[in-house]
C-alpha cells in the first residue's frame, strides 16, 4: 500500500508540473486592429496603441497609453482587476466575481504573448526586461 501511495504521489507530481508559462511580472504591450474594421471614421489616424499587461498574484494592472487620433481612445487608462488564464483563454474578473473580457490566448511562450479580443484587436505582449 505504501508503494501504491508513493507512485500515486510521484504521478500527480509530474502531472502538475506542467510546462505553464509563468504570466507574473510586466509585459510591454501593443494593441492594434485593422483599419478595414472600422470604415473611415473622422479623426482617426492610428489603429496601434502602446501600454503595459502588469500581473501581480492573482491581480492584473492594464495600462494604455491612448493619444489624440488612435482608434481605441485619447487617455490614458490604468485598471486593475483579478485575472485567471484556463484552457486557451484569459479571463479579466470584475468586483462580483463574473468573468468580465475574456482573450483568446492564441499563442505564448516565456517572453511573448499573442491575445486576441473579439474578432479584430490583437494584443502583442513581450515580457519586459
């Protein structure tokens, strides 16, 4: 019995040990879309915008960096809200603990991360140094 126990904790030792990309720490981040999504709207000029993914424990601080002519806005925004990656997504949770955005997580390694929101903005992360 004692040798059943210790394989079975050997097993689930392996098991849990996958080879997950670690998200903690600052990645320098890239928003963009297509132009083709949004049609000719008045003003805008950019469909890039710069920012920072900072995960911290459970907790995620998004800032980005918006400017006059950009698609995605003029200010700049910071937020911070839990996070939990499972499966292929990234999910945001707000303050009543339901999913909020969710990312599809279309490819990750140690130093980047390709997320994309809805069908038509893709977010670049490489991991800061």
């Amino acid at each position: 019995m004692k040798k059943f126990i210790h394989l079975s904790l050997i097993i689930f030792s392996l098991l849990s040990c996958s080879p997950e990309v670690k998200l903690q720490g600052a990645w320098d981040a890239i928003w963009e879309t297509s132009p083709e999504s949004f049609g000719d709207i008045a003003g805008i000029e950019s469909f890039t915008m710069n920012g920072k993914f900072i995960f911290h424990g459970d907790s995620i601080t998004i800032i980005a960096h918006g400017y006059k002519g950009c698609v995605f806005g003029v200010d700049t925004i910071q937020h911070s809200q839990i996070w939990k990656s499972q499966n292929d997504s990234l999910y945001l949770i707000n303050e009543t603990n339901l999913k909020g955005i969710s990312y599809f997580i279309k490819s990750k390694d140690e130093t980047s991360i390709e997320l994309q929101l809805m069908e038509d903005i893709f977010i670049h992360l490489k991991k800061s140094i």
